[in-house]
C-alpha cells in the first residue's frame, strides 16, 4: 500500500511538474512572440527616424547654400545702398528743383520706371514695357530744354531721362 502511495505521489509531482514545465514553455514562447513584434516596431521607428535625419541634413545643407546666396545678395545691396548714397550726397536736389523742376521730375520719372521695371522683371512680371507716354514727354521736354541750353545736361550725376529709359 505504501507502494501505491508513493506511485501515486510520485505521479502526482510529475504532473505538477509537467504542468509547471508546460506552463513556463508557454509564458516564454509568448514572452518571444511579445519581443519580437516590439523588435519590428522598433525597427520601423529606428528606419523612420534614420530617414528624418538624413532628410534634415540635406535640408540643413540646402538651407546653408540658400542662405550663403542670401548673404551675397545683401552684401550687393548694401553695397548698391553706399553707392546710390554716394550719388545722393554729390546732388543737391533742392537746388536743382529750383533752376529747372521740369528736368527734375523728368529724371525722377525716368529713374521711377526703371526701377519699377526691375522690379516687374525681378518677380516675374513683364520687365520690356515701354515707357508711359506721358514719360516719353517729359523727356522729349527734357532733352529739348538742353539742346536749348547749348546741349549740356543740368544733371550733376551724369544721367538723364534718356539714360533711365534704355536699360
């Protein structure tokens, strides 16, 4: 009888055992399907942030390429600014509204549209329009006053209304 006890013991733990040994396989091959779905995900999110990394590099380097030309282009421009300065500093309109206000408007007209100009050209829009009739007077006007005067320009910079319209 002590035999059929023990047997039955016996029997009894390896049972336990067998279904503690069942059980610990099935947590673990969950616990390995668990990891390896977060391994892919983790993967997935590692390529995405290695792919917006290497966009933000190209963008960084477009950016700084973008921004050396910006530099270059403020630097003509204040370059431009010092020598229209310049220009200004050697005139002095209020007296040259005063001997001839025609001429002067004329020139201011002239310089108007070209600038106007460049800037229709700089964005885009149509840059070769002719100048407005009434322009086209004023220096008809303009140029008739100096040959009027023995053909020389009252313009202490050099340019006149001719100069601003042929660029």
């Amino acid at each position: 009888m002590i035999k059929l006890y023990g047997i039955i013991i016996l029997v009894a733990i390896l049972g336990g055992v067998g279904y503690g040994a069942k059980y610990y396989y099935d947590t673990t091959q969950n616990t390995i399907a668990q990891l390896r779905d977060n391994n892919a995900q983790l993967q997935v999110a590692v390529d995405t942030a290695q792919e917006s990394v290497e966009t933000l590099q190209g963008d960084m380097a477009r950016l700084a390429t973008l921004n050396k030309g910006l530099q270059e282009d403020l630097q003509k421009a204040e370059a431009y600014g010092d020598e229209l300065r310049q220009k200004l500093s050697k005139l002095d309109l209020v007296v040259e509204a005063l001997k001839d206000a025609k001429v002067l408007e004329g020139k201011m007209n002239g310089a108007t549209a070209n600038v106007w100009r460049d800037f229709m050209g700089d964005t885009g829009g149509n840059a070769e329009r002719p100048l407005p009739k009434w322009l086209l007077d004023a220096k008809a006007r303009a140029d008739s006053q100096n040959s009027n005067q023995g053909g020389e320009s009252s313009d202490s910079s050099g340019s006149t209304t001719e100069a601003a319209t042929t660029e």
